[in-house]
C-alpha cells in the first residue's frame, strides 16, 4: 500500500463502533471559550455516537477510527447478541 492510499484510509471513517453502522456525518460548531475557532467530531447517523472533537476534521476522522472496537469486534459482539 502507498503512502497516499494509507492517508486516504486513516480519513475513511470507519463503522461506529457502538452500533456498527457505517454512516456518519461531520459535525462542526464555533467554540467561543477558546478564542473563537471552530471544532469538529463524527456522529453516527444511526444511533447518535459521538467522536471526540478537534480542531481538524481529518484528526477528527482518526480518532474516530481509533475509538473502541473494529467494525469485525462489533459484528461478533451482535452475533453473540442475536441481533
């Protein structure tokens, strides 16, 4: 793999890892406490998880991608489930 197919995968949200969907949506709001800049996160469009915030979108993605369990944790976690 190069190393801009790499970058390009650390800015491809991964699944949520509470509900395994892989929906999301970047969320962006002004933070005025902090000299007025704005933040971003990730939200899942299917249950309403949220990412931790950060002054940069693509940040935002890679923490977003390092939360939790892997999309495959997520789907064994439901198969135990039955869900």
């Amino acid at each position: 793999m190069n190393t801009q197919q790499a970058d390009l995968d650390d800015l491809t949200p991964r699944p949520c890892p509470f509900c395994a969907h892989t929906g999301t949506y970047i969320e962006s709001y002004r933070v005025a406490a902090k000299g007025s800049h704005v933040e971003y996160n990730l939200v899942c469009q299917n249950c309403g998880a949220q990412g931790p915030n950060d002054m940069s979108r693509s940040q935002a993605i890679k923490m977003w991608n390092m939360r939790r369990e892997t999309a495959a944790e997520v789907e064994k976690l439901k198969a135990a489930r039955g869900d």
